[in-house]
C-alpha cells in the first residue's frame, strides 16, 4: 500500500528540484524527494547566474553561503580567431535584485547551501532512489520509487508531483510529453581545472573570474575560457555532438589541448574533470498533466551561450512554489497553477531562441561566412540583442505597464537593523508604499486577507533606504506604491495611496478560491 501524507514529492534533486524542496518546505508543506545518485553531484554544471536568480537562492538558502566562492562576471565577450571583438555584454552594473547583475560562481556550493536549507526546514531527501512509477487520479499521485543499492520498492501518495529530473526526464517521458526542437546542435569537449598560479591574459581575456569568452573559430575550432568563481576555470573545445564519452579523464588530451590553444599546461592548472557537452534547444509542448508539473530542464533546454538554462530553472521553481502553496493553504483555487507555463513558457521561449540564434553565430565553420560575420559585428551595424523578456500574462495586474517586470531589492534599516529587503521582512509578497504606510489606506478585511497571503506591508522613505535603490525606482516610474509576488515580479503599482485597495481587490480575484 501507498505511503500518504505528503503535500509534494519531487523528482530530481538538482537546482530545480532543491529550489522546490526547499522553499515548500519553507512554507511548512510536507515535501518528498527522490534523486537516482546517491549523494549530490559536487562537480561544477552551472557556470553562471544573473541577480535574480541570486534573489532566489536567497529565499531558497543561506544566499552568502551559496555564493561564498563567486565573483561579480564583468563582462562576456564574442571574439573571433584573432580576439578582435565581435560582441561585448557589459554586465558592471547592479541587478535591480540587489546582487551583482552576473555572477560567476562555483555550483556545489548553491547545491550544498539549498540542501542544507531544505533538510533543515523539514524536507524528507531520499537519495539513490529512482522513480520508476508514475500514476494519478483526481485526487492525489502514487510515485513509485525504487532504491538502486537494493532494489526495494516504496511508493508514495502526494496532492502534487514536480519532474524536476533533468533533460533525460522520466518523469517527461512516462506522461508522453513531446518537446519542440530548435535548430542549433552543437557541443563542448570540456575541461574543469583549478588555478595553480595566476594566469597570462588569453587573446587579450584575463581569466580572473570577471571575464568570460567565446572565440568564434570557423573549421570547427571554436573554445571559450569560463571561470567558476574564484578558483575554477572551464576551457571548453568545440567537438562532434555524437562524440562518445565515458566519462574518464583524459589527463594526456586535456594539457594536450590547453598546450595547443592557450600555451599552458600542469604547471598552470590541475584538471580534475572532462565531459562531452552537447547542447541545442528543446522545449515541452506542455508543463503540467493533471497533478504533475515539469521545470527545470525537464521542461526545457537551451544551448549555453546567454548563460540562462540555471536560470531560468530556479525562475521555474520560484513560479512553481509560490503557487503551490497558496492552493495547498485554500487559498487559491487550482486554476492558479495553470498560471505557472502560462508565465513562464513564453519567458523561457525568449532565452532558447536567442541562446540558439548566438550559438549559430559562434560555431560557423565556413571560412568565408565567418569572415562575413565578422565584418558585420566589427562595423558596428549588427542588430542589438534582444530585451529581457518580462510576464506578458497571467497573475497580473490588469493594464499596469510595470506588472510582469522586476520588483526592486535594496539594502534597508529596519528596527535597529540594516539588511537586504527580503531578509528583513521574508519572502513572500510585498506591498511597498513610498514616504507612505498602505496600511494606513487599507481596510481592516483588506489587511487580514493580505496576512493570510504572507505579505509584508512596508512604508518606505529616503531615511530607511540605504543605498537610494528605492529613492530611484519610485522616482524614476512617478508611483508611490508596489505590490510584488513572491517571485519578486511586479503585479502592479499605485501612482497615488488611493489606488492600494484597488491592488489588493485584484490580487484578491487573481488568486482566491
């Protein structure tokens, strides 16, 4: 007979499934983990995240924790063969999010900080057990599982299942979910390595951790110099997609490679990982099949070239999260979580498209059309790179220009204290009044329900703002109140105090039951 008594179970236990575990548990739901490794996978995947993502490791861990081994990323360079430079991301300025606007960083260490969290916030973690069993009914799921050193079998009753199970999914593939295929298919010969000593500049590129780049060599021959943090860098080789790869080490090929391309060698770097890394674009044709979701790379993958494939994983697990608990609570209705691939597949879309289109321009191998590609980015007339993209629809509020954009994070003082914005007050929604209380303009109905839904109300002024990130955003968008959701995106905004109620209504119909 089926286990019951859990609110979630999640399969896959990488950044997707341990940002999901962790912040369900967070909000007291009973969350069930199966992940088929034994142990988490230490090594280095993920090379980089923007400032949001940063935002929601801070809600899904101890965020300093997670990223005591990262570094700001300055700058993502295109280069061609001679290191002229075709494309130049300029990523000096702060992310609204109130982190660096890009961060290189190490992986292990987020996964070791959200496992910690989840496991202290009440998570069961069931490690070396593999799902082999998926079945549903209208009122609850059986996850069947089964542990490799063993063989024995459990199985589990949840309200909820999230294939959070990576881009092999089985949890994809026992639901008949298709997936949309983009055209670029490509891969990396890839070599992790420590620094032994500073490194020379490469092709003019320090590799200090700040600068990452991609040199577009036509003939195949196209590599790139990622650092992971402070101490670790990738080298990355363009390969055959079909290449075969066990795995195993190659110490001979590796300093052969970095010998021929880079001119150094063990005195330099300690290689201590090599894999075959073959990417394109693939997106579910849906997320979500009665009581089980897709995220993660389950749902979706890119190839690696906006550094946007981890996150927009843990944007799927924020999205996912928030929702999850306000239906599991009664508050919100189910129709709530037919929001999240409304709000989050056309997000993703954007990345994969514009992953895809960049990766085409790094990998020509004619001679003649590289050289044309260069010519066109070295003249200045190349088109510009597309916008973030931003929530068109769903839980939003209607006709608001800013709803669907991010909601600001700063430094503030609160009660004697002084600290980021979400640390101070929690994660959850946030109604913000600036150089005024909404509190002050809302109903006593209007406040119970926005207590029920975890929100900080929060009357902000220059005297609590540290770093003036707050003075800007409200002088510069002429409002005087925000209402953001859980995943720090706007719902929308009150140009005058009058207009709170009117928030709070609309929040109200978007999610109650």
């Amino acid at each position: 007979m089926p286990e019951v008594g859990f609110d979630v179970v999640v399969c896959g236990y990488g950044p997707t499934g341990l940002a999901c575990a962790s912040l369900l548990a967070r909000r007291g739901h009973r969350v069930c983990v199966f992940e088929r490794w034994a142990t988490l996978y230490g090594l280095p995947r993920m090379a980089t995240i923007d400032g949001e993502s940063a935002r929601i490791l801070q809600a899904a861990s101890d965020v300093d924790a997670a990223l005591r081994h990262s570094v700001p990323r300055k700058r993502y360079l295109f280069a061609n063969e001679n290191g002229e430079i075709l494309i130049d991301h300029q990523w000096d300025k702060p992310h609204i999010c109130g982190f660096p606007f890009r961060i290189s960083l190490h992986q292990p260490d987020i996964e070791d900080a959200m496992d910690a969290a989840a496991r202290e916030r009440g998570a069961e973690i069931n490690q070396g057990w593999e799902v082999c069993r998926l079945v549903q009914n209208p009122a609850f799921a059986t996850v069947t599982a089964r542990e490799r050193s063993s063989g024995r079998e459990r199985s589990v009753q949840a309200k909820y299942v999230i294939g959070a199970d990576g881009a092999r999914s089985t949890v994809r593939e026992s639901l008949g979910i298709r997936q949309e295929s983009w055209p670029t298919r490509n891969a990396w010969l890839t070599f992790d390595a420590t620094r032994k000593r500073t490194l020379p500049n490469f092709f003019g590129v320090s590799p200090d951790g700040r600068v990452a780049a991609i040199f577009c060599v036509p003939g195949g021959r196209s590599h790139s110099i990622i650092p992971l943090g402070t101490d670790h860098l990738r080298f990355n080789f363009q390969t055959d997609p079909d290449t075969r790869h066990d795995g195993i080490l190659d110490r001979n090929l590796a300093y052969r490679c970095l010998s021929e391309v880079y001119g150094i060698g063990e005195d330099d770097v300690e290689v201590y990982r090599q894999a075959v890394y073959p990417f394109e674009g693939k997106l579910a044709h849906t997320w979500r099949a009665g009581r089980i979701f897709l995220a993660g790379d389950a749902a979706h993958v890119m190839t690696p070239f906006l550094g946007q494939g981890g996150c927009s994983a843990l944007r799927d697990a924020i999205n996912l999260a928030w929702k999850l608990d306000l239906v599991l609570r009664g508050i919100a209705s189910e129709r709530l979580l037919d929001t999240y691939e409304e709000e989050r597949k056309p997000h993703v879309r954007v990345h994969i498209d514009g992953s895809d289109k960049v990766g085409t321009l790094a990998f020509i191998s004619d001679p003649a059309e590289a050289a044309a590609r260069d010519r066109l980015f070295l003249s200045g007339n190349a088109p510009p790179p597309p916008a973030e993209p931003t929530l068109v629809s769903g839980v939003l509020h209607p006709g608001d220009p800013l709803a669907g954009s991010l909601a600001p994070q700063s430094l503030v003082r609160h009660a004697g204290k002084e600290g980021r914005f979400d640390d101070l007050f929690g994660w959850g929604f946030q109604l913000i009044g600036w150089r005024c209380n909404p509190a002050e303009h809302l109903g006593a109905d209007e406040l119970r329900f926005l207590e029920r839904i975890g929100t900080a109300v929060v009357g902000l002024s220059e005297e609590n703002d540290v770093t003036s990130a707050y003075v800007q955003f409200f002088r510069e968008h002429k409002i005087c109140g925000l209402l953001a959701r859980p995943d720090f995106v706007a719902f929308g905004v009150a140009e005058k105090p009058g207009q709170f109620s009117a928030l709070v209504s609309s929040i109200r119909r978007a999610v109650s039951c």
